[in-house]
C-alpha cells in the first residue's frame, strides 16, 4: 500500500502533477531531509496537509545531504517508505538534486510549506528559502510556515549514540557553545578575496573497479574480475579545486609529462578560477597511480604506480624557480604540497622557505620515497601536516610518544603550527605556544581514504590564512576529510554552503 505513494522517476511524477491540474486539485509541497523521522515531522505534515487536497512530500537524496559525517542515519529510501506510511501523505519523491528548486519548477505547488524554524530568513544559513518563496510565487504559489513548534533531527542524533562516541560528543558540545555561524560568515568573507600559489605535483588517481576473484588455481596468485574504470585528478590538482571553491583565485606550479597525454583531461576537470602552470619533465610520464578497488568488499586490493621519482634536471628547476618567482609576489599564501616525486629539490625548498608570504606545508612518503623526501629540508613554514607514520619516519623513532616527537619537529624545522594526522584518532595540532589542540576523527562509512589527508591540509592552511580561530580551523579541515571519506579519490568537495551547513548541524 505504502509503497504505491513513492513516485521513483521523475517522468512519472510529471504525469501524476499533469493528471491532478486536470482536476484543478490544490497541490502541497513540502520538501527537506526527514532524518530520524519524528513527532514534530507528524506534526508539521499533518498541519501541511490542512492546506490543499493532495500533499506531496519530496526528501533530499543521501549523497546530497550536508549534514556533517554519518549523515543521512537513515537512507533515502527507508526515510520514503516512513513518510509514505502517514495517511496525511498522498505521494513521496526523492530529489536527485541538492536543493528544492527543480521540484518547485516542476511541481508548482499552491502551498509550500515549511517548519516555524525557517521563518527568519536571517537565520537561514543556505539563503534557499527566499529563493524558494520568489519561485514558489513566481508560479503562482504561496510558501508557508507551520505554527505548530517542532524540534531538530540532527540535536537529537548529536546528542545520542547512532553516529558519534562520547569523546566526539564532548568536543562537539564544547565547541558549539561558540556561536560560530556568523563567525564563519566573516573567514568566508575574507578567503573570498584570497589569492594562493599551489606547488607540487600533479597526480592522476586511476581506479579499476574489480570483484575479487580469489586465488588462481595454478599459482599463488590473486585474480579479480574487471568492471569499470574511472580516472580522478589528485595531488595538487584537487587540492586547488577544494581551495578555488573558496579563494579568488589558485595558481599550481607542477610538471606533467613529455607527450602532455593528460593536459586536455586535466584542464577539464579544473575549477575555471585555477590557472595550470607547469614545465615538461624529460624522460618522463605524467604521474598515475593505478589502483584495483574490490567493490564487493569495498577495499583496495593493490596498487600500481607509473611515476619517475628522479630530480629535475638544471635547467628544469631554473625554469621552476622562475615561475614560482613570478607568481609569489601577487599571492597572499605558498602552500606547497610535495609528494617527493621529484619536483622539489633541497634547493627549491629552501628558496620557498625564505618567502615572506604565509607558507603551508605538506611533504609526504610513499612507498617509493620513504627515506628520500625528507621534511627538514624545509625551514619556518607557517603550517606543517604530516601523519604519524611519516612524523615517525623523518625522526627515526618507532615508538616514541607523537606529542613529544611532534614538539622535537616542531623545533627542528621552527614551524608555528604543526599537525599531525592519526587516523582514527583524530589529529593533533601544536600551536604557537606548545600548547597541545586535540580533534576526533569524524569519518563514519569510510569508501575510499584516499586524498583525506590532503584535503585536511588544504583546508587548515586556507582558514589559518583568513586568520580563523585554531582550533576552529582544524575542525573544519577534519570534516572537509570525513566528507572525501565518502567518495572515490578525492571527488567530494565542500562548496561554501554545504561547509556552512555541515558545521551549524553537527554543532547544534
């Protein structure tokens, strides 16, 4: 019975909007995410309902909800089959689209109803709900806000123990007692105006999407079934895709290979307010990092590197210091991203570390450089992120304590801020004073950590250039890297408003 009220495609749901205006019947609207369905939701369907003859009801699709991590609890279609149960409920759609826009369009409702919580636009952190009244008006509708008081999905889910453990819980209570919506408002304000010179290398992420096979019945061997590939920009190249949904403008400085094979690929797949510099590396591919994704278990099986890690010759580095040379004056902060691949030599990391612009910085070790990209050929960055295995690596200390060890590299390389990444245990900031800023991890349904660290190191580095509160800036980095936990290689960016909405719900 329930199920004849969800209208799954959207041609069927055209139909049945075309058959009700036939009949002239009045049409309700209202549309929003249903997380943790409860008694204010009845409450406020059931007043909706009072309003027209036939009440649409049209909730958010999973992978569009911003929320913060673990966010939708419920999925899109468990949340339709209980909206469908009420008998106030006439028909329910998911919306394959972040926003209620197209629906409105489409639907032309009579009434378009809303909670009592919408009601002060200047409280509305999106601006969605003039947007939707003007549309709604528009085609001759009317938005409406219930009288009956109702009460917050995500205050009840932050409170409890569906998505997040009690130390999670602790620092999210601490933390939201801040205020920090109009706070966010001004850094945003402020990035918007930011100017950033990205250097390190370009990295092309190809994933071959595989089942698991088992071993072959010959040799020792492991076998998997070939489904489909896709291809993902990393490195530096997303990185200034996350910075660009935030700054004016990010200049990356990187090699590609001789033939230029993914140039055209690469540009495609760029924020337009990102300008590609790069120089030609002789003897050289462009770099491309195969990986073989079991999606039946979900977990990488192995991976395959196509990269030459040797140092570029004289003259190639001559024209790097150039380019960085030319840019570095007219950008507000170097944020350098070196994967040891062999761009940055000892000299170009001492000539950036003498820059007077603000200086993040990430240098990594991967199975190819570990031993040979060594950190403390950098001096003064403004921001180090390095993970514990890395941090442990560059001190030659398997098993001392990481507070201790990340104070002993602090020193060393005389950085302000340096971070460390745990894993699951979150990460560690030292500040200015030594002092010790500790943030859980938040990633929930881990698909793929590849490019988690990345993304955190972009955007700390960006909220400490806009002068945002320390602590604040590493909370918003650690859930810019639970939401790229959620998708392939690093497909998910935080645009401005889903940031913004991300941190105003995990914080109520």
């Amino acid at each position: 019975m329930f199920s004849k009220k969800i209208i799954k495609k959207t041609e069927d749901l055209k139909k049945k909007i075309a058959q009700l205006r036939q009949k002239k019947i009045k049409i309700v609207h209202c549309h929003g995410v249903y997380d943790l369905f409860h008694a204010g939701h009845v409450a406020y369907l059931e007043e909706a309902k009072k309003y027209g003859d036939i009440l649409f009801v049209t909730l958010t699709e999973d992978k569009f909800v911003k929320k913060g991590p673990g966010r939708p609890y419920f999925k899109s279609g468990d949340r339709a089959k209980v909206i469908s149960s009420l008998s106030c409920v006439d028909y329910v759609f998911v919306n394959h689209a972040y926003d209620a826009v197209n629906l409105i369009k489409l639907i032309k409702p009579d009434f378009y109803i809303k909670g009592p919580d919408y009601k002060n636009s200047k409280e509305d952190i999106t601006n969605k709900i003039q947007i939707e009244k003007s549309i709604t008006k528009k085609y001759g509708g009317k938005i409406v806000f219930t009288t009956k008081e109702t009460f917050s999905s995500s205050k009840i889910i932050n409170k409890s123990d569906l998505v997040f453990n009690s130390s999670q819980k602790k620092y999210l209570k601490k933390l939201g007692k801040k205020n920090l919506d109009k706070y966010l408002d001004i850094i945003l304000k402020k990035l918007s105006n930011k100017r950033i010179l990205l250097i390190g290398e370009a990295i092309i992420d190809n994933y071959n999407f595989c089942e698991g096979m088992g071993k072959s019945g010959k040799e020792s061997v492991l076998i998997v079934r070939d489904l489909y590939e896709n291809k993902y920009i990393g490195g530096v190249l997303s990185m200034a895709n996350y910075l660009a949904e935030f700054c004016k403008e990010v200049h990356i400085v990187s090699y590609i290979g001789r033939k230029k094979e993914y140039l055209n690929f690469i540009n495609k797949n760029l924020n337009k307010k990102i300008k590609f510099d790069y120089i030609i590396k002789k003897d050289s591919g462009t770099i491309i990092k195969k990986r073989f994704y079991d999606l039946r278990d979900r977990k990488k099986l192995f991976g395959s590197y196509l990269v030459n890690d040797t140092a570029l010759d004289k003259l190639s580095e001559k024209i790097l210091l150039k380019k960085i040379t030319k840019s570095k004056s007219k950008k507000d902060a170097i944020i350098v991203a070196d994967f040891g691949h062999g761009l940055i030599s000892l000299k170009t990391a001492r000539f950036i570390s003498k820059q007077k612009n603000f200086f993040g910085l990430n240098a990594q070790v991967n199975s190819s450089t570990v031993g040979y990209n060594n950190i403390s050929k950098y001096l003064k960055p403004k921001c180090l992120v390095i993970n514990a295995t890395e941090l442990r690596q560059e001190l030659k200390e398997r098993d001392g304590d990481l507070n201790f060890l990340a104070r002993k590299l602090k020193k060393i390389i005389k950085a302000k801020y340096l971070v460390v990444t745990m894993g699951r245990a979150g990460a560690m900031m030292i500040d200015e004073n030594n002092k010790t800023i500790l943030c859980p991890a938040f990633a929930t349904d881990v698909v793929d950590k590849i490019g988690a660290g990345d993304t955190l190191f972009a955007y700390l580095n960006l909220f400490l250039l806009a002068g945002c509160d320390k602590e604040l800036s590493l909370f918003i980095a650690s859930i810019a890297a639970a939401e790229t936990t959620n998708t392939y290689a690093n497909s998910s960016i935080l645009n401005k408003i889903n940031l913004k909405k991300s941190v105003h719900y995990l914080l109520k």
